[in-house]
C-alpha cells in the first residue's frame, strides 16, 4: 500500500481491569493511563459509572478521571448503564465520551445492564437527547453482535437491523461487540454484508492470541477502519459467560496495521514495554 491511512484505535484499559479481582490503586491507574497518553493514544476507554456492587473494580472512576488532564484531540470514554450514570459521567469535566452496551439478545441486557431491552431501547433515546445538550458524545456498544451462547434467537441480519434502528434515533458512534469471541469469519463476514453503511462503525472483537488476524484483515477488507483492543490482550466482559475471552493484543495488532500503511498515532517502540506495563498490573491484582 503506497499511501498512509489512518485507523481510530481504542486502547481500552477499563476492559482489561474490570474483572480484576483487587482493586488497582488510583496513583497506579493514573500512571499506566499517562504513559498510554505520552506514547500517542488518543481514544482511552479507562472506567464506567455503574454500580459498585457490580463492579467494584472501577468505582473509583470519578477519581481516576478526575486525576488526569485531557489535552486537545484527546478522547476519555467511559461506561454509563442509566440515567445515574451519565449523571455522574457530566460531573467529571474531562470525560468527553460516554459509552453505553446494548444487547442483540435479552438475555445479557438483564446480565450486563440489568434492564430490558424495550427498556434499554428508550434509554438510548434518552441518552442521545442529554449527551447533545451537555455537549457529550455518545458511542452505543452492541453487545452479542456475533451471536450469543444462551440459545436466543440470532441471525446476521439482527445485527444490522439494530445498526440501522440506532443511526435513525441519531447515534453516530456504534460498534459491534463480539462479547464472548464468537465472530468467526464467517459470522464476521455474515454481519458485515448485511449491512448499508459501513461508515462510523467500530468493531471490539474478543479472540484468541492466535486467531485475530483473519478477522481484522477481514473487517479491513470491508471497510472498517475503528478497531479497539487493549495491551497484553487482557481483558473480557464478566457477566457474559464464565471463560473471559481475551481483547485484541494492542502490541500485536498497531504494528501489524502499521506493516500495512495503517498509520495509528501511537509510537510503536513503546509498545512491548506497556505491554508488560499492563501485564504486570494485571499478575499483581488478578486472580492467584
């Protein structure tokens, strides 16, 4: 490729800590999130305001946030559930995107979100009238995009139809999730043809260390050009199924996309070492 294209990437620490079972100090979350800044990531999705009960790894994210400093072209994202949420989400100046998961499945709606999805369905309404009057972006998450392991009904077409259903009620941001790393090719494929526009749309694949590859250069092939993954590959959705799946392996893929004239903005020299960074951050407060 003679040109340079340039990719969005969303280097996403929060879905690497959340399942983590002891709490990873402020002071240490800050640290790892600046030297993320200082090596060019410009799209950080580092916490989520949602209940700490649920999900007491990142109850300290008002804390976190609020830590840092969010210089021009810099994007903090985080999770929102409910109304509260956002709430919370405004009151931290330098969050500037807020991220909400919705379901292709009913089933882990209630799972992740605890809400159902006609219930879900007129929260984004709502979410997407609020976050443009407080000056918010607002990125909707479809979770279970590839299918789902509970035996609900899921067909290609599903997906794309809650594409389209979300770019008439006027949310610009979308990415398909692949919540537990079923999206084969083929079903990545499946998707991807089913849909009208390709514009705007991100993809969060969960794979295997040894099985991402075809997936991107797929998605590639497609069109897509808004991947996120986090370092070391650590990572996956806790309440989805119990064997978390890991993200795409930031280290691996940035220079891959880089082999082939997709420019990131990261320095890719820096990138073996916060791997080990957030490798080491998750030895210490992950599971023994």
């Amino acid at each position: 490729m003679d040109e340079v294209a340039t990719i969005r990437y969303v280097e996403c620490p929060r879905d690497s800590w959340q399942a983590l079972p002891r709490v990873i100090p402020v002071a240490a979350k800050r640290s790892h999130i600046v030297s993320l800044l200082r090596a060019g990531f410009r799209t950080i999705d580092l916490g989520s305001f949602v209940s700490p009960v649920a999900v007491p790894q990142l109850a300290d994210t008002e804390q976190v946030v609020a830590s840092l400093e969010r210089s021009e072209g810099v994007d903090f994202l985080c999770v929102v559930v409910n109304k509260r949420g956002l709430e919370r989400a405004g009151r931290v100046e330098a969050v500037s995107t807020v991220g909400y998961p919705l379901s292709i499945n009913e089933t882990f709606q209630r799972r992740n979100a605890g809400s159902s999805l006609e219930d879900s369905w007129s929260l984004i309404a709502w979410l997407r009238r609020a976050t443009r009057e407080s000056g918010l972006r607002l990125i909707v998450y479809l979770s279970m995009g590839f299918g789902n392991p509970y035996g609900d009904p899921w067909h290609p077409s599903d997906t794309a139809v809650a594409v389209l259903r979300l770019r008439e009620l006027g949310v610009e941001g979308i990415v398909l999730a692949d919540t537990i790393g079923s999206a084969t090719p083929e079903r990545l494929g499946a998707v991807l043809n089913e849909l009208t526009e390709i514009d705007r749309l991100g993809l969060h694949l969960h794979a295997r260390s040894d099985s991402w590859e075809p997936r991107i250069r797929l998605a590639l092939d497609f069109g897509i050009r808004w991947f996120e993954g986090a370092l070391a590959g650590i990572g996956g959705c806790p309440f989805a199924q119990d064997e978390l799946v890991g993200n795409l392996p930031t280290e691996l893929v940035l220079p891959w996309f880089a082999r082939r004239g997709f420019e990131s903005g990261v320095e890719l020299s820096s990138l073996p070492r916060l791997a080990d960074r957030a490798a080491n951050l998750s030895n210490r407060y992950g599971f023994r």
